[in-house]
C-alpha cells in the first residue's frame, strides 16, 4: 500500500529529538483528524488509573481503532500532540516512550505537553494525532 507521509529531518537541528522536525502529504492524499484519543474502556471508564504508562497504552489502542475505522493505520500518522496531566517531566517522558514505542520507525513529529486537568475522572493522558491516506 502506497504511503503518504514524507517524515523530514534537517541536519541543522539537534538530533536529540525523538521524532522528525516535519512532515509533509501530497496534495491528492485525505486527511484525518482524530478527536484525543483518551484511556477510556468501552464502557466510559478510564482505565489504568493512576499509570501513565498504562494510560498512554490503552490511548494508543484506542487511536489504533479511530485510524482503522478511517481507513488507516498507525503508519498514516502525520503528528502527534501527547497531553499529560503533570507537572513532572517523568510522567511526561513516561507516556512518551510508550507513544514513540508504538510508532517504531514512523517518527512522526509531534509535541509534549504538560497540562493541569485532563476531561475525564482520573485520566493523566491524551493523544491527539492527524493521518494522511492516499485511498486505492
């Protein structure tokens, strides 16, 4: 299946980040906005309460499902936007590497932010992303 997305990195910027710096999708490509994909079990309940890890984990999953029902995947990502509710960057990195993890060698660009409250009762994470399809 033909690929929409050109990951860009510049070697003029620090390479310490884990992604790459843009990305672009050719003009004939549909796009995808994904509402956050938060921890959220069938049922409405937050799931993996208290775990960043977990949280960013069942985020995923749940962004995995919201792609496949729009026709893509993972690898049709075009950015990313993680929100996590702390103001410690442990946590923050903590639901990262599960979120970088999860794309493997599709380093989309994205961002991490810290956030004060999150929507739901007891949910620390929240996955914002936009794909790119080019549909057969």
């Amino acid at each position: 299946m033909a690929r929409a997305i050109t990951l860009i990195r510049s070697d003029t910027l620090s390479q310490v980040a884990e992604y790459a710096y843009a990305a672009t999708a050719p003009a004939e490509s549909r796009l995808v906005f994904l509402a956050g994909a938060c921890p959220l079990d069938e049922d409405g309940s937050t799931m993996a309460v208290g775990d960043y890890a977990g949280q960013a984990a069942k985020a995923i999953a749940n962004m995995r499902a919201a792609l496949t029902a729009a026709g893509a995947s993972l690898q049709d990502v075009i950015s990313t936007r993680v929100l996590v509710a702390s103001t410690r960057r442990e946590d923050l990195v903590t639901a990262w590497e599960v979120v970088r993890d999860s794309f493997g060698d599709h380093d989309v660009p994205s961002t991490l932010m810290g956030v004060t409250v999150l929507g739901y009762r007891d949910q620390l994470v929240e996955i914002e992303a936009i794909a790119a399809v080019i549909d057969p």
